[in-house]
C-alpha cells in the first residue's frame, strides 16, 4: 500500500527507484563504508535518499552496497576563480556544473568488504532494495515512525524498544518546534495502533505526565486541523488517522475546594482527581518523596527526613475513612496539620531526639523544617485527608490503554513528588505482575527528574527503569531541551535516540555523537515534524517526518468525542451524573463504557485500596 504512493511522488518528478542516478566516483577514494556518486544529468540526489551499487566479483556473488546520501555538493568544473562563475554563464569560459554525493554505507551484502568500483552505475533504492539498505526486512517486528523524504514509511525496530534486545528512547531537541511530544505521542500511537503487539496489546499501558497546559488532556479526541495530506500520511504508515481510542486522564484536585473536583479548565467531563491521603503519606512513609530537589541530597537534614518519616508511621495510626492520620491526641486532616505536628515534636525538648534523632543539632532542624514548610505549600493540595476518599482518586492504569497525569498545574516540587511516586507504584506492580505486560512511561522535561547533578529519589527510581526496565517490561520514553542536562545513564541506556530541532550551540555537544556532521547542522533548522532517529542497527541516523497529530491538542482542534458503545474502554473517571462536575464513579473509572450504567451507583463508597 505504501510503496504505491510515495512512488508516485518519485516517479512524477524523474526520480523512480531503481533508476540510475549517476556512477560511482573515481576521484574520491571509494571504500566499503562510505564513496562519492556523481549524479548525471537530469538526475539529482538529496540527503538521506538511499542509493545502491553493485559489484561483480570473480568468483563470487555480487556484492551490493547500499547506503543513505549524507551529503550532496554541487560545483563549477574548470572554475578556477570566484569571478570565474560569471564568465562561465556568459559563455565565456568553459565548465561544466557537476553534483556529487555522498554515500554511506549502510549494508554490504554478502558481507565482503570490497569497496565499490568508481565508474559503476549507482541507483536509487526503492522497495525491497530499500529495505534491504535500512535492514527493514530483517525487522521482525517494525514499528512505522514516520515517512522518509521519499514518502515511504522508515521503520524502528521494536526489538530495541520493547526490551527484547533494547528499551528506552530519549528526545531532544528546542522547546515548541522540536516536536518532542508530538513525536513522542505519535510513537505510542503507532506501538498501539500497527499491530506490532500482537496478543501483548490487552495489557501493555502507556503513563503519560504532562507538564505543558492542557495540551494533552483531549488525545482522545479527533483532530478537526487534520487535512488530506496529514490522512493520507497514516494511509501510507498503514495506521488509521484518529484519536488514542481508549484514555484515561488525572488532574489534582482544584486548590481551595472540598468537593474534590479535579483542577482543569478546558476540559469538564472524564476528568478524575487524584490524591494522596494522609494516612498513605505517613504508613508508606512518603516524606522523601517531599524532599526531592537535587540539592536536597548533600544536606544533614536528609538523616532528619527519614526519621521523621519513620516516626509518623510507627507512632501513628488510621483514623476515619478518609484518609486522616492519628498521633497521639492529633488527628492529621491537612498537610497544615502534619507540620504542625511534626514542627512540635522536632523541637520539644522531650521528643526532639526521638523525633529528629538523637544527635541533631538545631541548625539542622531548623534547615528541615524550613524544606518542610516550602514543601508543604506544594503539597497541600496532594496530600490531604479534608475530601471523602474514593477508590477513583488513586491514579491507576489498569482501566485504559492510555493513562495521562496532568502535572502542569502544579509547583516543580510537586510535579517531581507525583512522578516519583507514580512510578515507584508502577514499578512496583510491574514487578509483582511478572514480565509479559508492557508499560511505557512518557515523561516531558526529563532533566527536571533526573538531572545530571545531585541525587533524589525519583532520580533513583528513574535510573532503576533505565538499567532494569528491560526485564521489568517498563520503557522510558523521555523528552527534554538538552540531553546534556540529563543523567548521562538515563540517556546512555536508551537504545534508541530521538532529535528535532536543535539549538546550535548544544549539537555540537558530545551527547549527538551519534549524528553525522551533516545531520547535526540540519537538525540546527529541522522543521516541525522532522526528527533524526538513531536505532542500533542502523550505522546513519534516519532523518523521518511524522504527520501532525490526528488526536487534539487543544480544546480548539477537538472534534467530537468517537461515541463508544457499552462496554468498550473508554476515558476513565466518567461522571455519573455528573453531580457538580465531580466524578462520583464508584469504579473510579477503571471499568465500563462512558453510556454505562453505574451498578454501584448508590452503594457507599468502600476505603481504599479497593
Ligand atoms: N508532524 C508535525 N508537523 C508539523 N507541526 C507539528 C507536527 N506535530 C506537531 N506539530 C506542531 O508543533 C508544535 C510544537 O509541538 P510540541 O510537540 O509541543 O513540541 P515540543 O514538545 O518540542 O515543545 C505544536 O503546536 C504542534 O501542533
Ligand atoms: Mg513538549
């Protein structure tokens, strides 16, 4: 199917694959890896077209090199002066324009590493020549990533995604024209929507946190900016052109409020709240999670932190159904609450060395207690025991295929606390599930979680997914501005390499290596929707555009929602009645069609975990 159109496009300009475009070079060294073409006349050549040239050899099979164009030049022959080029228009002198280009080499096959001779004709690869070139028909199982310059699909090969051989992908590139997201989204929707799962896509998740407005709060909606060329894009990549069809999305809980309604404004249905109870924050001992800046690690306070975290769980216990958390005579409904509490017993002269430990000196106190009040106006919104605690209110991936946290409202400190948590949970449960079931955790701003400096939990947590996420079946798919801000392990362990544009002063950065010296310049003015994708078995970078979103991004763009009908996955958190825009679900969304009946509807509310 693909073939067919993007064929077209080649053919209506001259450009069909198989034909010749020019011969091999015969005053450039040619070698296995890399040689010069010369392009004849009518014919031309552009970076990362793929070409082929095969060579006889006595005796044996012939050898074909196949490779991608990493660079075209085009000069005056016989030009020996600046000024030359306007004597040689008018006639005057004699030259010759000559283009040439360069080769390298992808795949020798048989493998013979002879180097082509100057003087035979080089082609243009088109089908099975051309996945040969880029080892797509050695991929067993292919995930389409987007179209090559020539219109036909380029492959990644989900043996290095899925953990089978490889796992992780990093994407970088500048802030709103690298298309990070965008590209990272379209890469889930392809993983669910190809086929490339086969009977894992029943229980292979994405977690998806966002950070940017509300950008990712309608991917469950259809794109009404979608044009014909955009569908006929997913027409050619062999995917449909619509919105993630099954979605669940959380938001915190709006500031201020003791309905529990969740904090968006675009969005006013199939949105749920999440939270943390403060009877969860002190029994799993929570409070690092608290102290997560990367400064936090070089203080004596950390010694602070997890005693006191150690002490609200040993001296506390349960109180209510909503969450509270009783020490002594105090009953902790609010975040206010457990400073309070937590401030009294660091600084009484008869609990201080229980408390903070026994050898801490006030400064040290006063260092902590100054880290625990800052965090307590981050989290006073996330930790709480002040609304009527649902099932629905953990965040929870099992309902839907696709699970998005937003973060974007919430402080930096917050944001760090949900992701650190969430993913503990998930790894967690990934572990205690056993391998088979996949999860992809889509994290924006990777840097802020796991930068190169410092130590924190949740950059513990997020190296643990790097170096074990290959067995635990967890994959990082993560995005930031500068690879070189992140921990050099988190982007290390990622098998497959992702740019969009870049600021010129970061590619020249040893963290893009992996790209050619032509390629790094181009990604210095990649347009949106261009991405340099490096995957281990191909030696060159594969330059792919991906089409624009067939999902909304925004509440402008979203068209109305595909109806479901029972039973089918849907968006979690639904309203059943939508009492004040509040999800009141008892299921907490994880099971049945939005136009479902709520069985439970009615029957109080049982404490969690259920
Ligand atoms: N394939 C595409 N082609 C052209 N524009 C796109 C494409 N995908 C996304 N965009 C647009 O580019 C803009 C920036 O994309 P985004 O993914 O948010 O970038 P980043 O994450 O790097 O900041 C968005 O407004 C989006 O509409
Ligand atoms: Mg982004």
């Amino acid at each position: 199917m693909a073939e067919a159109g993007a064929a077209g496009t080649a053919a209506a300009s001259g450009q069909a694959p198989g034909r010749q475009v020019g011969r091999v070079l015969g005053t450039q060294d040619a070698t296995p890896l890399s040689f010069w073409v010369a392009i004849q006349s009518g014919a031309y050549l552009q970076l990362d077209d793929v070409v082929v040239t095969a060579r006889a050899l006595p005796g044996e099979a012939t050898v074909l090199h196949s490779g991608v164009v990493t660079d075209v030049r085009a000069r005056h022959e016989g030009a020996q002066f600046a000024s030359d080029v306007f004597l040689i228009e008018e006639g005057v002198l004699p030259a010759e324009i000559q283009e040439v280009a360069e080769i390298s080499v992808t795949r020798v096959d048989p493998e013979l590493y002879v180097p082509p001779r100057p003087g035979a004709p080089a082609r243009r690869a088109g089908g099975d020549e051309r996945d040969a070139a880029l080892y797509f028909d050695t991929m067993e199982r292919r995930l389409p990533m987007g179209l090559g310059r020539d219109g036909v699909p380029v492959y990644l090969n989900f043996d290095f995604l899925d953990g089978s051989r490889g796992a992780h992908i990093s994407v970088s590139g500048i802030s709103g024209v690298a298309t990070k997201t965008s590209f990272a989204l379209f890469l889930l929707y392809s993983i669910f929507q190809c086929g490339v799962l086969g009977g894992r896509a029943a229980n292979t998740k994405a977690l998806v946190f966002s950070v940017k407005g509300e950008d990712l709060l309608f991917l469950d909606r259809p794109n009404t900016r979608l044009d014909d060329v955009g569908r006929d894009s997913y027409a050619r990549l062999g995917l449909p052109a619509g919105p993630f069809p099954s979605v669940g999305i959380y938001a915190p809980p709006l500031a201020g409020d003791l309905t529990g309604r969740p904090d968006v404004r675009e969005r006013t249905d199939g949105v749920q709240a999440f939270w943390w109870t403060l009877a969860e924050f002190c029994e799993q001992e929570l409070l690092p999670f608290a102290f997560a800046d990367a400064e936090d690690d070089r203080q004596q306070y950390t010694m602070v932190v997890a005693q006191v975290a150690s002490m609200l769980r040993r001296s506390g216990s349960p109180a209510g159904t909503d969450g509270a958390w009783r020490v002594d005579t105090a009953t902790l409904r609010t975040f206010a609450d457990l400073v309070d509490l937590v401030t009294d017993k660091v600084t009484a002269e008869d609990t201080r060395a229980q408390w903070a430990g026994p050898v801490t000196g006030a400064g040290t106190v006063n260092a902590f207690l100054r880290r625990l009040r800052s965090a307590a106006r981050a989290l006073a919104r996330l930790v709480r025991a002040d609304l009527p605690a649902e099932a629905g209110r953990r965040v929870s991936t099992e309902g839907q295929q696709v699970t998005v946290v937003d973060l974007h409202n919430l402080p930096e400190r917050a944001q760090r606390f949900v992701v650190g948590l969430l993913l503990r949970a998930e790894t967690e449960r990934k572990e205690a599930a056993g391998p088979g079931s996949l999860l992809f955790t889509m994290i924006d701003e990777l840097n802020k979680y796991a930068p190169r400096e410092g130590d924190s939990p949740i950059k513990q947590t997020l190296l643990d997914i790097a170096e074990r996420g290959r067995s635990l079946g967890i994959i990082l798919i993560g995005a930031q501005q500068t690879a070189s801000e992140v921990e050099r392990r988190v982007v290390g362990m990622s098998s497959i390499k992702v740019v969009g544009r870049l600021d010129p002063a970061e590619a020249g950065r040893s963290e893009y290596g992996f790209l050619p010296v032509t390629q790094r310049q181009r990604a210095t003015i990649a347009k949106p929707g261009t991405m340099f994708v490096s995957q281990p078995e191909l030696p060159v970078p594969l330059a792919v555009e991906f089409p624009f979103p067939a999902w909304a991004t925004r509440p402008a763009e979203a068209g109305p929602a595909p109806s479901v009908g029972p039973g089918a996955v849907g968006t979690a958190g639904r309203t059943t009645g939508r009492s004040a825009g509040r999800t009141v679900s008892r299921t907490g969304g994880r099971t049945g069609g939005p136009g479902r009946q709520d069985p439970f509807a009615g029957i109080p509310h049982d404490p969690p975990p259920f």
